[in-house]
C-alpha cells in the first residue's frame, strides 16, 4: 500500500503549474504585403518583425493582445434617417399595431387584406364577385351571416361596405 507522503506528492505535481511558456516567432512580410509567419528567417526581401506568442492557460486572466488605445476625439453619431417604409398591398392605412388589434378582437375595418380577413375569421362560406367588388359571405352559428367586401385589388376599402365590424362567429 503506498504511503502518505508519495499522494502527496502526486498530488502537488498535479497542481504545480511552470509559467507561462512563450515562444518568439517571425513575422515575414513579402514586398506586395502578404505576411508569412514561421520560426525560420525570412526570405531575401522581406521584412523581419518578432511577435512574442505566448500559451494560452485555462482560468488564467491575461491579456494575450494589448488593449487599444481609446480614439482621441469622440465624435457625436450621425442620426438614422429611414430613407423608405414597407409600402402594404393596400396601402398605409392602419398602423400595424392597429392591424393587429383588429384581427385579435376579429374586427373587420379598412385597410386588411383577403389574407388578414382569412387569418381572423377563417375561409369563408361563399364567394361572389360582382364588377371589381369581391364578397366574402361567412355564416354565423345563430343563424345570422355577415359579408366582407374587398375592392380590386383585394382590401377592405376605406369606405366599403363591410357589414361585420365585429366578427360574425
């Protein structure tokens, strides 16, 4: 059975650390600027700078790099200026927290797309399209039905005649 003083001293060699090892490399840079490093001489023509590298320690807290030196002079940032929006299908007419809002509480106003009217209320019962008018016809369960009535280019109109302003189921 080993003795005491033998894990002892296993244990110290374990948490014995040397320092840092750090070794000196060479810093090649050709005439046209490209940089080669290697722990030869460089090549004829090119110049010669040392670059200390050091190991990196797990747990340990020092910088490898220098720190930078902060700029001399703060200059105030320019303002962002938003050049252009997301234009909508049917246009900018509600905000899109309002658009939000009407199709959470199921509320059909000006402005929504088929795509918005299918997202709240579903696909609809029927379908008629009279002129460049398009109506969507939902049934409601209490036997009650209400129409959407979207222009030609598929949105409510500002002043169409939608008659749900809540939702019909």
């Amino acid at each position: 059975m080993p003795s005491h003083s033998y894990f002892f001293f296993m244990i110290t060699l374990l948490f014995l650390q040397g320092p840092a090892s750090a070794t000196t490399i060479h810093r090649c840079e050709a005439p046209d600027g490209h940089p080669t490093f290697t722990t030869l001489s460089c090549a004829p023509g090119h110049s010669l700078s040392l670059q200390e590298v050091r190991a990196y320690l797990p747990g340990s807290v020092v910088p490898l790099a220098p720190e930078a030196d902060p700029p001399a002079t703060h200059r105030p940032q320019p303002q962002l200026t938003v050049i252009g929006q997301l234009e909508e299908k049917c246009g900018n007419v509600l905000s899109p927290r309002e658009r939000r809002e009407a199709l959470i509480n199921q509320r059909m106003v000006a402005g929504l797309s088929q795509q918005d009217v299918e997202s709240a209320l579903g696909k609809p019962d029927s379908i008629s399209i009279r002129n460049s008018t398009t109506t969507w016809r939902y049934a409601a369960k209490r036997g009650r039905s209400a129409g959407v009535q979207f222009d030609e280019r598929g949105c409510i109109p500002e002043k169409g005649k939608s008659r749900t302003a809540k939702s019909p189921l």
